[in-house]
C-alpha cells in the first residue's frame, strides 16, 4: 500500500505487487501449516492450466487489441510489424542458443537431473519472448511520455503475444511425440515453419472476418436502438471468435487479438454511445480482473506446485539469456529501421524499450501449459522466478529509470512529492 500513498507507481502496478505478495504469505502460511498434515492441500489451489487459455486469456488479449490507438499504430505498423514478427524470432533463438549453451555446461559438471534437448531450449526462447509491459505502459501514460514511444512499445507487445504462441507451437510440431531422436530434419523443420504460417495466418483470417461480420451487422440492423442487446452480441460474437478459431485448428487468443483490433476500427463507430461506453468498460473490467487473477496464482503456485526444479545455475543462464536474446532484438533492427524512417527511433527510446521487455501473464500460462517432462518443470519454475524479478524490479525502476533516460521534464523525487501533494495535503488542507 506504500506505493499507492506515495504515488509512486501506478495504482495498477502497486495493485498487482499486492496481490502477488499477499496470496504467497497466504500460500506459505497453508504450506506450513498443513503440508506434513494433509498432502492433499495443494491439490485445492491448482486447476486445469488450460483454463488459462480457454477463459482469462482471451479478454486480455481482446482488451489489448480494442484499446488501440489507431492512429500512432498504423503510423509506426512497419517497425512495430518488424519488432513483433522478426524481432521476436531472433529473440527466440538468440536465448535459445545461449541457454543451451548453458544445459551443455551443467551436463558437463554434473547438475542437470534429466533430459534437456534443443528444442527445449527454443520452447523456452520462445515463451519468454512474450513481453507484457503493462506496468511500464501504465506508467507511459501516466507521464505523457513520446506517443510513437508508447506506439512502438504497445504494438510489439501486443503482437508479439500473438507470434509468441504459433512460434512455441511450432516448435512443439518440429519435434513431434515419441520421437526421441532429436537431431536436425529439414522435413520436420519445413512442416514447422508451414505450421507457423498457416496457423497465424488463418487466425489472422478468422479473427478479421469476425470483426467484419460484426460491423456489417451493427451497421445494417437497428441494434443500435437497443443498446443492451446490442452489447450483449458485440460481446458474444467477439467471444466467439475465439471458440471458432479452436474449433478450426487455429489459435484462438491470435484470432481474438486480430478480432480486437478490427473491431476498434470498424465496430466501434457503427455502436450507440451508450454500447461505446459499455463494450469498453466491460472489457476493460474484464481484463482487469483476468490479470490480476493471474497475477494472484503466480503467488500460490510458487508454493503449490509439487515439482519445482530450481537450478541456480540455470536460473541465472536464463537471465543473462533474456537480456541477450532482448538486445539482439531491439539494437539491430531500429538501427535498420532507421535507415528508412523519417522520424528516428532515438537511441535513448531503444533503451527504455530494452528496459521495459517485461514477461508477464503470457510467458506465465505459456509455461505452466505443459510441466510433465523435467525439463518443462525446470522451465516453469525459472520462469515464475523471471516474471517475478521484471515485474518488481523493471516494473518499480520504470519512473526512474524513464526520467534519467529520456530526461523527462521534471525530476522524479519533485515528481513523486507533486504527486502525494495534489492527491493528498491539498485535497485535506486549504490552499
């Protein structure tokens, strides 16, 4: 509660920060006092990881692709296309390398307990190339800062997510079940990449379509005079986009994304008022609730989960790893952005973007969706540890960070005193 008085960070990080540190105490108080009594406890915090997938990822990501600033997104969509599909792709590979690197080194000296191939090493890559800066866009908005800035780092983010999830699926499709050779076949590699395309490009397909239909119809029917029902089928058909798309073999939360932003641009000017206000106001409450529900059962399973493989070895490989992997990134491609780019994507925005490569409820639900082989244990709990650290430590240094960086107008401390006065004193006191 200390960062919500002081002002010092966003209400919706100090709220996250809350949450995440109040459900552990919670979760370690259980462990204690029940673990040696009844082994069954964590077996009530603990459900189908798919339920991430299937309920409170999907107005996450509907939420990110609704809530777009149109005009600054189309205005950088070749760099953000460039960050998001290439950028992410070379982030994925760049720390897969290196973290195989390092599983050779622990094989060497004895400290890995079990099998760990390759394509773990990419899988891994790609589930912590799914940045989810919210805190620090919070904190962006907060201040004002560069709108391409803000467009730059929000439309990677949001696509990302999406390349995210086709890149580690494809990754799974390269090395198929049962096929313990794991060696390299131009054959399986050739099935992967056509297994990346078709499915982003067909959930990409779906999720416009929908989109779409949806704007024909609020535009050629008179819902708008019943605002609620109105409401009631941009919601259901926007949900359905996702369940189809499942259906079809497709990705449901990319077809979702592609949804959401296509209706922003079409839909949306087609409601009443009255459904503008509320389609955004359901699924901003929506998205709310979903995160910091994530947010929450990061801190029970940190405890819960019964198979942990934490290798401090490991865990730092995979740091160092997301920082390269990070870097190779951002650096190369706005310096071959800018070759082309009127306006110039200024040295001191690459570093507040290298800085603000969050891992959040993505990397999290794309981890805990399969635990069954060592490996993926070991993944999962470097993983918790991953998103733990950027969201407290990069999350909390953002302010900082962004004013000593971008030299925003006002210092930070004056900032963070005008904050807690305009909040408080002046509300109580006379002025």
């Amino acid at each position: 509660m200390v960062f919500i008085c002081t002002g010092s960070l966003t209400t919706a990080f100090a709220l996250s920060l809350y949450v995440i540190c109040v459900t552990m105490l919670w979760m370690l108080k259980q462990y204690l006092k029940y673990m040696f009594f009844c082994p069954q406890v964590c077996l009530w915090v603990t459900f189908d990881p798919e339920v991430f997938f299937n309920i409170l990822l999907p107005p996450i990501i509907f939420h990110a692709g609704y809530s777009l600033k149109r005009r600054h997104f189309f205005r950088n969509l070749g760099s953000i296309l460039s960050y998001a599909f290439v950028g992410t792709v070379t982030s994925c590979f760049v720390t897969g390398l290196v973290m195989y690197g390092c599983v050779v080194f622990l094989k060497v000296i004895g400290q890995l307990g079990g099998d760990f191939f390759f394509t773990d090493c990419l899988f891994f890559g790609a589930i912590v190339s799914a940045t989810d800066p919210v805190t620090v866009l919070a904190i962006f908005n907060e201040l004002k800062v560069d709108v391409d800035l803000y467009a730059l780092l929000f439309g990677e983010s949001v696509l990302n997510d999406a390349v995210a999830i086709v890149l580690s699926s494809s990754i799974v499709a390269y090395q198929p079940e049962g096929d313990n050779r794991h060696t390299f076949d131009g054959s399986a590699l050739l099935k992967s990449l056509g297994v990346f395309l078709g499915v982003f490009s067909g959930s990409f397909a779906m999720g416009a379509a929908t989109g779409v239909m949806t704007a024909l119809v609020t535009k050629f029917t008179k819902l708008r005079d019943f605002p609620l029902l109105e409401t009631a089928l941009f919601f259901l058909m926007s949900w359905s986009t996702f369940l189809l798309a499942e259906a079809c073999g497709f990705t449901g939360v990319v077809a979702v994304l592609f949804c959401g932003i296509t209706q922003a641009h079409y839909t949306y000017n087609n409601l009443s008022a009255e459904s503008k206000s509320r389609s955004k106001q359901l699924f901003e409450l929506l998205d709310f609730l979903a995160e910091n529900f994530i947010f929450s059962y990061m801190g029970l399973t940190l405890f819960s989960f019964q198979h942990h493989v934490f290798n401090p070895l490991f865990v730092i490989g995979a740091f160092l790893a997301i920082f390269l992997g990070r870097a190779a990134n951002i650096y190369p491609l706005s310096f071959l952005l800018n070759l082309g780019r009127k306006n110039k994507i200024a040295s001191n925005f690459q570093h507040v973007m290298m800085f603000s490569g969050l891992r959040g409820a993505m990397t999290f639900a794309l981890s805990i969706r399969d635990t069954a082989t060592y490996a993926r244990q070991m993944m999962f709990s470097t993983t918790l540890l991953i998103v733990f650290f950027t969201v407290w430590v990069c999350g909390g240094g953002t302010t900082p960070m962004l004013s000593l960086i971008t030299k925003h107008e006002s210092a930070w401390p004056f900032r963070l005193w005008y904050t807690f006065d305009h909040k408080y004193p002046s509300v109580v006191l006379p002025s």
